[in-house]
C-alpha cells in the first residue's frame, strides 16, 4: 500500500478513545484514558478556542490561566499530603508550575511538549503527561462552575425557597417547633429541628462535581438544601404530607431519579395503612393505637447501595424539588429612566444618540428560570444514628473527596505503587 493513503486511511477511519468512549458510550472525559491529540501551538489555540475560550482576548486568557493555578492550589490542598491526610506524597513538577502559555499543558497531555523527555526525571514524558491530565480535568470542572448563569442570583433564589418553608415554621409558647400555619392548626407537625444549608464552599462543589459522572455544574441539586427532623417516622412521612397539601412542594416539580427513601417500607406501610384507617373512621382504635400501629409498620426498607458513599445505616427521606426563580432585573429600570431624563433634559448630541439606540427589547424585566433544591426529612432517632459512626457525613464527604481524587489523579497513583 503506498505511504501516502496510508494517512488517509487513518484519517478516514481511525476512531480514537474520544469518539468511541465519549461521545457514543457515555464515558465521562474524567475518566477517559484515551486523553487529546495536540500536534502543536496552533492545534492547541484552535482546540481552546472551540471549547470556548479566545486567548486573543486578554481577559480571557487571564480567567483561563486563573483557572490553572485555582486547579493547582485545588490538588495541593484536596489530593496531596501534607496538605491533605488521605492525600498523595507527589510534588508538583517544575516545568508545570512554571508555566506561562497554557497551550503548552495541551502539548504535555498529547506527549508533543518540547521540554519532555523519556528518562525518569522529573520532566518524563508520562510523568508531565499525567500532571497535565489530572490538572486539565480540574480547570474543566472550575470553567463550568465559573459559568453556571444562575450562580450570580443565589442570594435571592435562597430566599424565594426558603420564605416558603419559614413561613410555616413556628414555636409555640412552651418553645416546641412545628409545621404549620398557626398554633391550632389541626394538621400542624410536631418537629426536633428544622434547619437550611449554607451556600457550598467552592471546593466542595468541585469536589462534587469531580466524583460524579456528568460533571457538569447545571446537575448539583442540593446547593439549597432543607431538612427537617422529626420526633417519629410517621411524623416524617407527615411532614411530605403537609408541604405537598400545602403546596410547598409541587409533584409536578420533583426531580424522580433524584427521589431517595431509606426510612420506610413503602409496600409494607401502605398495606397495613387501608385497614387501620378504616378501623379507626369506624372508631374501633383511637387516633393515638392508630398512630402507634402505623409507626409499627413503618420498617427500614433493603439497603439500596445506589450511592457508593452513603452508609447502609443512613436513614432518610430526601427528594429534589424545583421551583420559579423570578428575579426582578433592576438595570431594566435604571435604563429606563435614564432614556426618559435624556429626552427631557439638554444632553450632549453625542450622548444622546448612544442613549437612544439602548433598545430595551434586548434586555428582560424580570428573569425566570427554575431552580433544584432539596429536602431530607428524618426522625430524631435516625439523625442521631447518622451523625455518629459509619453513617457520619464527615465520612461520606471523606468518601467522595477519596473517590475525586483517584478519578482526578489515578494514573498518578499507579505511578507510585
């Protein structure tokens, strides 16, 4: 076969990792080893700049290189010792740190970087190749952090979830916690505690978003969070109850892959729930054997190792829910006041023709976009069970930073084994 078909051919038909694992078989780029083909500066410049980035705008070369040194300060302190316990005894190499021209980190990754040789030095073509690797999967995870469209309204998309749950949250003169619109409300929960999470550190959620599959910042659904705690397993069940009736939470709206029961025996519990509610409406039981029974019946349901990291003794109801963010944009009226003074006071021509093709139609009154938030519901006794032991979240999020650290740095690991 002659030389020159022969890159023709491959052209034509070489289908590399990236395609095959990728695009068409649902890996993830973080775990892919297939890695880029980056023949030179040039491919490089065109590879970024098609993934979005202009290395011709200063700015934008500037986010892209602050994004490679949040990646390196990231590592140090979450995958490498001392900084961190479970970490790797690795160094940085020098010719990374070092760097000015990140296209040169896409060259390192392909194995076409001047600067790698094939020793064991410190500047080894696998070695540089493999840093390159870990770090680009870092900065991919931070770009799509830095460009969540939603991330600059947080403030108020807690707000507008959160006065929907505060509003039914009372005390009452003893000081006992409830759900419910007033002190006699018939319906109202009695409950242990009733708190909101905090906004999510940053490297949290990169940590997040490096243990899961689709890495991507769009699927974090618990940077709003509610959880209640209840003095009984049938007050838990209650609590869904009474936000749904409620209109809290909306069926329509729950995310249903996102839905998780490890409190309760559904089959079990509606079995049994007919009968004793039927006996009580005839009122061969009292609410209260009525009440003890349903509690009876409501057993922990089979372990369901769904999340790798979860302890089999957690117990919880937790489900997404997703809510109308509207957020009044005040730029709107601003511009709009300022095209009415324009016209009525003396203004510099020059000026007011720049006013005047501020087209108003281009920028929304009010933005609107639904937002995830999540709920955990659980009795007292199984919040103290998950707090200690095996079922401590401070072990799960050990988990789930040791999981992003083999996914982010493995082929590091192998080298020093």
């Amino acid at each position: 076969m002659s030389k020159k078909i022969i890159p023709i051919l491959r052209s034509k038909y070489e289908f590399r990792g990236e395609l095959l694992d990728i695009i068409i078989g649902g890996q993830s780029t973080i775990d892919s080893p297939s890695g880029l083909h980056v023949q030179d500066l040039e491919e490089a410049n065109n590879f970024i700049k098609s993934y979005g980035y202009d290395l011709e705008n200063p700015i934008e070369k500037a986010e892209i290189l602050g994004n490679f040194h949040e990646a390196l300060n990231f590592i140090r302190k979450h995958f490498l010792q001392p900084d961190c316990a479970d970490g790797l005894k690795l160094e940085i190499p020098r010719k990374i740190l070092e760097l000015t021209d990140i296209r040169e980190l896409f060259l390192m990754v392909s194995m076409n970087y001047s600067g790698q040789t094939s020793d064991n030095s410190d500047t080894s073509g696998k070695k540089l190749r493999n840093w390159a690797c870990s770090i680009l999967k870092v900065m991919h995870t931070i770009a799509h952090i830095d460009k969540d469209l939603r991330s600059p309204y947080f403030v108020d998309i807690q707000k507008q979830i959160f006065d929907r749950f505060y509003k039914l949250i009372h005390r009452d003169h003893e000081g006992n916690l409830f759900l419910g619109e007033k002190l006699d409300d018939p319906l109202r929960v009695d409950l242990v505690a009733f708190e909101t999470k905090p906004k999510k550190s940053r490297d949290s959620i990169v940590i997040k978003l490096l243990h899961k599959p689709e890495n991507v910042a769009e699927d974090i659904f618990d940077r709003v969070g509610i959880r209640f705690i209840t003095h009984t397993s049938l007050g838990a069940l209650r609590v869904v109850k009474y936000l749904k009736d409620k209109m809290i939470i909306m069926p329509p709206n729950i995310k249903p892959s996102r839905s998780r029961n490890t409190l309760i025996q559904l089959d079990k519990f509606r079995a049994e729930l007919g009968d004793l509610l039927g006996q009580a409406e005839r009122e061969e039981i009292s609410e209260e054997q009525l009440c003890e029974r349903l509690e009876r019946a409501m057993l922990p349901p089979k372990f369901n190792p769904e999340n790798p990291h979860s302890s089999e003794f957690y117990r919880a109801i937790q489900f997404t829910c997703r809510q109308l963010i509207k957020h009044r944009n005040p730029v709107y009226n601003d511009l709009r006041e300022l095209k009415s003074l324009a016209r009525e006071k003396p203004v510099h021509d020059d000026l007011l023709r720049t006013i005047d093709r501020i087209d108003l139609k281009y920028l929304q009154r009010e933005i609107r976009f639904f937002y995830p938030f999540e709920v955990q519901i659980l009795d007292q006794q199984s919040a103290e069970e998950n707090e200690k032991g095996r079922s401590a979240h401070s072990e799960y999020k050990r988990a789930q930073a040791i999981t992003a650290m083999n996914r982010v740095m493995g082929s590091l690991q192998d080298a020093i084994r």
